[in-house]
C-alpha cells in the first residue's frame, strides 16, 4: 500500500528517513509546468510532512471533505495520525486541518470516508487501539512499525467535517484464517484498508486488507475482505450499526491459482445490474479481479485483469490500482501500465537482483471501461491507456488516487507520500477516453504531413501511392537555451510529435528502414524494423541519440498494419501503438512504453524523408497524440 520504502534494511530504510523529510521545493511562477499532467500543476493539499490516502467526499453544504493520514515523520512513523479538511474551491485552497485522532495518542491511519443520505460522513480506518510497538514477523524477525494492526474503528460527524464524534466506535471483522494462522494465533490481527466504501442499493459495503504474515515485502501475505452493513445508511446510534464479514467461508480475495501470496488493496464498483467488480494488486506483474452476483457474499474464481474477456492481459506492478464508477454509468481506472516484478524475475541478473517491488509508479495512466453483457452478468471491457500524470524524476512515485466527478469535470487526488494534490483531469483526456469504444475519425489538429492526400481504399488498406521521399517538416524543439534565465540554462519546452503510418511487408522480409530523415551528421530520425520483428525509432540531435521499439513480434509480413510512434516530451516517453493497441512489453519485458534522454533537443535532420516502399501512407504529426487519437486514426483506416 503506503510501502513503498520498504525492502527493508536498517540502512536503506535510514536512507528512506532523509529522503522523505526532504521538504519540496517551492514552486513559483517562473518554475511553474504548464503541462496540466505534470503533479506539481496540481493544487497541494495541507499535512504535517507525510501525507497520504488524500481522499474526497462533497459534503451537503457544497465543500469538499478531505481525509489525509499525516504525521511529522515517515510512513509509519510514532505519531501518525488521521486529519480532515475543508475546500469550498474545488481543491484550490483548504481550511485548517481537524485531527480525527490526536497525533499523541496510538497510531491511527489509512480512513476512508463514506457519506450516507442523511448527510453524516464516516471515517474508517485503522487504530492501534493497544499501543502493540513491535509486530513479529513470519521469519522470527520483528518489526517496530505498528500501523497496520489493531481494530477497524470509525469517527462520524454531522457539521460536514467541521468537527467529529468524540468516542471511537469498533467494526467487529469475523476471523478468517489468514487470521488464525498468523504468528500470533489471531490475538493480533494485521489490515489495513485503502478501498473506498461503496453504497448498493439499501447496503453499504467496506473493503479491507488482511494480513496473514509479515515478513518480506512488509506484508508477505493477503487477501481481500469485505464487511457490508445493513443499516448504516439510515441508523443513527452508532452502536445499533450492524456489520457483515464477507466474503463466505474464512478466506478472502486471493490470487488465482499458482499466483503469488500477496492480494491486496481491494478496490471495487457497482455495475449497472447490481454485481460488484473487484480488482486489486498482486506481485505477479498483473492485477487480479473478480466478480460478484450476490452482494459480496461469493465471486467468480479470481483472474488476472484483461482488456476483454479471454484477451490481453492488463501489467501492474505492487501498486494501488483503483476503479471508479462515473456518472455516465461508465469506468475509470488508474494504474501504472508495466508488469513490475514478474518481468524482473524472468531477466533478473546474474545476482537475482530484481529491484524494489514498489517501485516505477510514475507516471499513472487512466483507462477507461464499459458494460458488456455476457451470459453471467455484466463485465467491463476496458479501453487502451492514456497518461494521466507524471513527474521528470522518475524515481518519484505517486499514488492512493481519489476521483471526484462535479458539475461535468473530474479531479483526481494523489500523494508521492509528503505532497497530497488535487488535479483537474483535462477534459479533452477523459472525453477521448470514453469515446475511444466507437471512435473512428483521424485527428487533423497539428497535422503537418499527410501523403498520399487522397486515401482510396484497396483490397483492406490505403493505396500504395506513396513518393520514395518527401519534404519532411521541421519537428519541434524540446530542450531549448532559455533567454530570460540569467544562468542562460535550458528550457523544456514538453513539446512533441507523431509519426502515423500505414504498412505492409512482404511475407518473410527482412529487416528494414521505412521512414529516414538522418543528415550526413547522424542527425534526425529513423523508423525500421527489427530481425525479432519489431519496429524501432532512433532520435538523434547531434548531440543526443535515444531509441526505442515496439514489442517484439509487433510486425505482421504479408498483412497491412496501422502504426502510431509518438514522441510525448512532457513526461518524455516514447509509445507504440500497433493496429489500435498499445504496446506494454508483452512478456518479453517489462515495459512496452521506453524514456527517451531529457537533454534530446529537437532530432531534425534532413530536409527530406525517405520513405520505404513498404509505406502506404504517412502523416506527421508536430504534436504528440493521445492514445485515444492513435485509435481513432487506426479505426478510420479500416
């Protein structure tokens, strides 16, 4: 969850102190990103230094109710505590912090809200109600971070957060036997919750994480659970409210057969015919979900996430992984789009060495999903992704996401664990994203080479009409000298651009170049293919050279392809997207999507392109496209 410094060595985590207390540099008008992904364009949202779980609900009176765990320390650290706060500006500004627990008092964390219809607000979390301090672990080892034990307990308040109820009530969580089997026989019981509540119909249903065994990774094992109560929604004496432990029998959501032991992180949303989809993290390089027909009591056998059913699998390494239900019925989801350690382990080196589990949670992508009806129930089938945020260091990591959707806008929270932050997602994103299902149109909008002019169909695909070299366009600058900077230091100008073309090569061709603009100093671009089959893009400035390729196996001979190569200088990634699907590294490697060098200034090269006579058409883009864009020019070419 919160882990993320956590392979777990006295001096590593000594260096996770420093590293964490660091306070952020101040950002400024003249530091400011205009690239609305970027995290530090979006609005900070107050804590004590650590802050995460930044998480929303709209109050009657029209603010939003933050809760935050917060504390002077690290994740972990004595004193952590949970904090409420009010915005009246959608995020832009808050009100002083109010302390649901005092941060002298035992560990209190990870709350989560849930506003019933009478306008009461709860917040649930975890508290170390008998002030444990150590915490044995699986191998004999011990642990003195104490915040994921205890009792499940909520606080509720009536004035909209301004204040909260002075007693701490307890949610009774039946015994599983993760719990029974854990060092401690179950006298101590390890949760933590992340999962916002969701209402159903006349129901309200919680998500928590157990804990069989601490040990390696923190939490060396887990599963989800669910407590859905009958009577919260309308009950006001809080010692009347009733709880379920779900699901039945005493084990939870675990990993499908053969996975690893960690299911965690649970995060779940109603479907239109009252099932529940559930998906959650694993350590095995993709994420897991299920469903549910009768309320959470039973789910399907759990299965690692695809975009459709049966078809490609969706890669996620150890990190939270949410779903939110929006207001035109469908789904967003963010995720992290690599496969983490199951990729690792596979090309692992000579040393076994694999790398921090929790690491490369940047940047988010958001996909989004709709409906489909099979002869079970609804499913949701699942668009391709799109870049949601990022930050130039790719050592940064953001997570524990919140969506709040309002008057026709979505914002999303997110935490990098001392800066909690609300962004408003731009709409043109999410409009893509939900079209993206029937979308069939080209994007015009930066469109500075477009050959051949008039595209005829013939036998499936454009016609090959294509000049053997073309005036090639000048492709923006992204690093330039910056004139007002009295250092005369460079500028990023997060510029970028698109290469979109149809192909065909012959059956058993080999390896060749289709597209080349490189001068006689090496400088410019060039597009080929690979002998493993795929396609690669060198940039080079004169200065600079950086490079990527598709997944292998990516190039078809013998059949006609759509291919969309963009360059995205914001968060400088390089994507491949391949006949409409992006590519994710398969299992061949870790990641599908490759960084390109943020020192690239602009790989303009020759004045023309040559063009291979595999090429059936060609657009040039001097603007990176979103994936929804690489997908709808792939549709209109059918």
């Amino acid at each position: 969850m919160h882990f993320f410094s956590l392979l777990l060595v006295v001096s590593f985590l000594a260096g996770a102190l420093a590293v964490h207390a660091a306070p952020a540099a101040p950002v400024t008008a003249s530091t400011r990103i205009s690239d609305p992904r970027h995290i530090s364009s979006g609005w900070n949202i107050p804590s004590e230094g650590y802050a995460d779980q930044p998480y929303i609900v709209q109050t009657d009176d029209g603010a939003w109710l933050c809760v935050i765990t917060t504390g002077r320390g690290v994740e972990g650290a004595a004193g952590q505590h949970v904090v409420s706060m009010r915005s009246t500006n959608r995020g832009r500004s808050w009100d002083q912090m109010v302390a649901i627990e005092p941060a002298d008092g035992p560990e209190a964390s990870y709350a989560v809200l849930l506003k019933v219809p009478g306008g009461r607000i709860y917040a649930f979390y975890n508290h170390n109600t008998d002030n444990v301090r150590e915490v044995k672990r699986e191998d004999r080892g011990v642990y003195k971070r104490v915040d994921s034990l205890g009792y499940y307990v909520f606080k509720y308040t009536d004035d909209h957060g301004r204040t909260w109820s002075a007693q701490r009530h307890r949610v009774p969580v039946r015994e599983f036997a993760c719990d029974r089997d854990n060092v401690y026989g179950g006298k101590i019981r390890f949760f933590w919750n992340v999962g916002r509540p969701l209402i159903v119909g006349d129901v309200a249903i919680l998500v928590l994480h157990k804990v069989g065994a601490m040990g390696a990774g923190f939490f060396a094992q887990s599963e989800g659970a669910f407590l859905r109560s009958r009577n919260i929604l309308t009950e006001r004496d809080p010692a009347k409210i009733t709880f379920e432990t779900l699901p039945d029998g005493d084990v939870g959501l675990r990993t499908p057969a053969g996975g690893d032991r960690v299911a965690e992180e649970q995060s779940i949303a109603a479907l239109s015919d009252g099932s529940l989809y559930c998906v959650y993290r694993s350590t095995d390089g993709w994420p897991v979900d299920a469903y549910s027909r009768d309320g959470g009591h039973t789910w399907s056998p759990p299965a690692y996430k695809t975009y459709t059913p049966g078809g490609r699998r969706v890669k996620h390494p150890r990190a939270a992984n949410f779903v939110w239900r929006c207001g035109n019925g469908n789904f967003l989801y963010w995720f992290h789009n690599h496969g983490g350690p199951i990729i690792a382990r596979m090309q692992a080196d000579s040393t076994g060495a694999t790398g921090n589990p929790y690491d490369d949670r940047n940047p988010a992508w958001l996909m989004a999903g709709i409906e489909r009806d099979t002869t079970q129930g609804k499913i949701i089938e699942w668009s391709q992704p799109e870049i949601l945020l990022y930050d130039d260091d790719p050592f940064i990591r953001m997570s524990y996401p919140d969506l709040v959707e309002e008057g026709g806008r979505f914002y999303v929270t997110e935490t990098q664990k001392n800066i909690g932050r609300v962004h408003e997602i731009p709409g043109v994103l999410v409009a893509g994203l939900f079209n993206q299902f029937d979308v069939r149109t080209v994007a015009r909008d930066g469109l500075a080479l477009d050959w051949p002019e008039n595209r005829q169909k013939d036998g499936g695909g454009p016609r090959p009409s294509m000049p053997a070299q073309a005036a090639m366009p000048k492709l923006p600058e992204f690093h330039l000298r910056d004139g007002k900077r009295a250092d005369h230091g460079g500028a990023d100008q997060r510029a970028g651009f698109s290469l979109d073309l149809w192909f065909q090569l012959d059956a058993n061709a080999s390896p060749r170049v289709l597209l080349d603009n490189r001068d006689t100093r090496g400088r410019g671009l060039e597009l080929g293919t690979t002998p493993a089959g795929a396609i690669r893009l060198v940039l080079n400035d004169g200065r600079t050279e950086s490079a990527w390729e598709s997944d292998a196996g990516a190039v078809r001979p013998g059949t006609i392809q759509h291919l969309v190569v963009t360059v995205d200088g914001g968060p400088k990634i390089i994507t491949f997207v391949v006949d409409g699907v992006l590519c994710d590294g398969g299992d061949e490697r870790q990641f599908g999507w490759g960084r390109f060098s943020p020192h690239l200034r602009a790989p303009n090269g020759a004045a023309t392109v040559k063009i291979d006579s595999a090429v059936r058409s060609l657009r040039i883009y001097q603007r990176a496209l979103r994936t929804s864009e690489a997908v709808g020019n792939h549709r209109a070419g059918l």
